[in-house]
C-alpha cells in the first residue's frame, strides 16, 4: 500500500495448555505450548489525521473499532514510548476467527505494533516490542515471535521450541465467539476446592515436536480448558467426535474456543476430515492450515 507497511500474522493453536489455579492477581499460570499456523491477518497502518481502525473479512461486523482493539493500544503504547502522535489508520484484513481460541486479536496487536515501527523507523528492539506484547495480553508476544514456543508465566514468557516437520491440522470454526476470561472463569468454577497442579510442560509433547512425529504429538496433545469450554458450549463435544470420525489423528479445543483443532496426517487426510465436518453440520466453517509457520512479517 503506497505510503503505508503491511505486516501478516499467523493464528496460533495451543498443543498443550496446561493452566494452574488462580493467581492472586487473576491470571493463571500456564505452561502453554504454542504453535502458528498458516491463517493470517494482514495489518496496514497508513499516516492519518487521527487514529482509526477499520476491517474488512467475513467476520469483520465482530470486530472492535474502539481503542479496545488490541491493534489500536499497540499503536498508543508504541507512540507514547517514542513521544509521538498515534496519528495512523490501522486496517485489519482478518481471516483469523474472531473470538475464536486463534490469538486472532493478539495477533492484530502484533502486526499494528511491527507495522507502526516499520512506518515510523522507531528503531525499537525486539526485546522492546516483546515487552509492549506482553503489555498488551498473554498471547501478543507469541503472535510476534511465531514458528513454536513454551510459553509460561500467563503465557507471555517465551522460549522458542525447534519443530523437526510441519504438521497438518483442520480448524472447525464455531457459530459466535468464546471470552477467554469466562472460559477462565469456568476453569476455576470447575476446580473450586480442588488443589490445581503446577502446569508443567510434557517432555513425550516436546520430544513430539522436536521430531516432527505427528502420530506421537496426537498423543500427547492437551488443553487444560477443554473442560472449561465444553461446559460453556457443551455442542463441540459433537465437532471433536465428527473430526474424529472423519479421520483425525487428535481433536482438541483451540486455547479457550470455541474453535476445534484437528490434526491430520497429510493434506489429503485434511480434505477428508474437512468433508466430515461439513457433512455432519457441527461447525460454520472448515480451515486447513499447516504450522509451524513465522511470526509477523512485514511484506
Ligand atoms: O492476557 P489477556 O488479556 O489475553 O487475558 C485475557 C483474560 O484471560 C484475562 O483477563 C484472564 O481472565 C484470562 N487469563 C488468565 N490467565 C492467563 C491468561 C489469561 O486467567 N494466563
């Protein structure tokens, strides 16, 4: 776009999400292994006469145009780190399902942030823009950093993981949108009275990883706050069966949902599962996509 930086980000889907008890200040403590995959959103930013958002994509009427937008505070913060006006249009070309368990808004963040560093030659750091990530939500860093990592703390921690293949996965988009802090919010209703476990990273996940098996990684795979998301939206327990009788490897709830994850073996395998779920009716859309893929990327 003539005078303006464009910045892709990738979707992500948790492996394992391994969620501790409530932290005195709200949040969970996570081991929470991330994985990009290959949906994107596309952030422009253009100088402007005042700060704006708009979308365009199929769910775009979901998304926020206010300061709320993660996009939006990015563009603040960095501005107010470097002393400037937080003069740009931003625009969102979302593909990523909105509300969906994807860090499809964090991943907005990301790119408005690397996008406006581009646009304004800041000459940030990445250490710097990492620390405004994590300012911004739990998931922003990974959007910026992509390919495969451990999160820990509330997930903004990073230690980026070696991934020995790509794997393939079919995402079953659900009708409407999950808040991640009502499914937290279940999470802890469900445990009420029980001692939650330190989340700790698996090592047979990890080895899966590393190796590029996807067999063992369909073994291994976890989410804390399936249960969580199962109890607000009981219908997905028939998404994950539908996956699996259409020849999925593993089925799993996309970090909070509502999105369903299924991994595959291989692309024909996908089209299968694909066919599956719009066959049975259990889901708005279907998604192939394979990961790891990078992080945001200016183009
Ligand atoms: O960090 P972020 O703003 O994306 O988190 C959204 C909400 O999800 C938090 O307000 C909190 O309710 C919940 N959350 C949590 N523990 C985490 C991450 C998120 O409880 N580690």
């Amino acid at each position: 776009m003539p005078g303006g930086v464009t910045v892709r980000v990738p979707a992500k889907v948790n492996v394992q999400l391994a969620v501790g008890g409530a932290r005195a200040d709200g949040f969970h403590d996570l081991a929470n292994v991330f994985l990009a995959v290959g949906l994107y959103d596309e952030v422009t930013v253009t100088p402007a006469d005042a700060l704006r958002v708009t979308c365009e994509g199929p769910d775009a009427d979901q998304v926020p145009l206010d300061r709320t937008n993660l996009a939006a505070r990015a563009v603040e913060k960095l501005a107010a780190r470097y002393g400037r006006r937080a003069d740009v249009h931003i625009h969102i070309a979302k593909d990523i399902p909105v509300a969906g368990g994807m860090a499809g808004g964090s991943a907005d963040g990301a790119g408005a942030l690397v996008a406006c560093d581009a646009l304004w030659g800041t000459g940030a750091s990445r250490d710097e823009l990492l620390e405004i990530c994590a300012e911004l939500g739990s998931d922003v860093p990974f959007s910026l950093v992509g390919g495969a990592a451990l999160g820990t703390g509330r997930g903004e921690k990073l230690r980026v993981l070696e991934v020995g293949g790509t794997f393939h996965w079919v995402f079953a988009v659900a009708d409407g949108g999950l808040s991640t802090p009502a499914v937290y919010g279940e999470f802890d209703r469900l445990h009420a009275g029980v001692a939650v476990p330190e989340p700790v990273a698996s090592g047979a996940l990890l080895e899966a990883l590393a190796s590029g098996d996807a067999l063992a990684l369909a073994g291994a795979v976890s989410n804390d706050l399936q249960g969580a998301a199962l109890s607000l939206r009981p219908s997905l327990e028939s998404t994950l069966t539908a996956g699996v009788e259409g020849g999925a490897l593993a089925a799993i709830v996309s970090g909070s949902g509502p999105t369903t994850a299924f991994l595959v073996s291989d692309g024909e395998s996908a089209g299968k599962v694909v066919e599956a779920l719009l066959a049975s009716g259990v889901c708005r859309a279907a998604r192939v996509a394979v990961g790891p893929v990078p992080g945001a990327v200016v183009l």
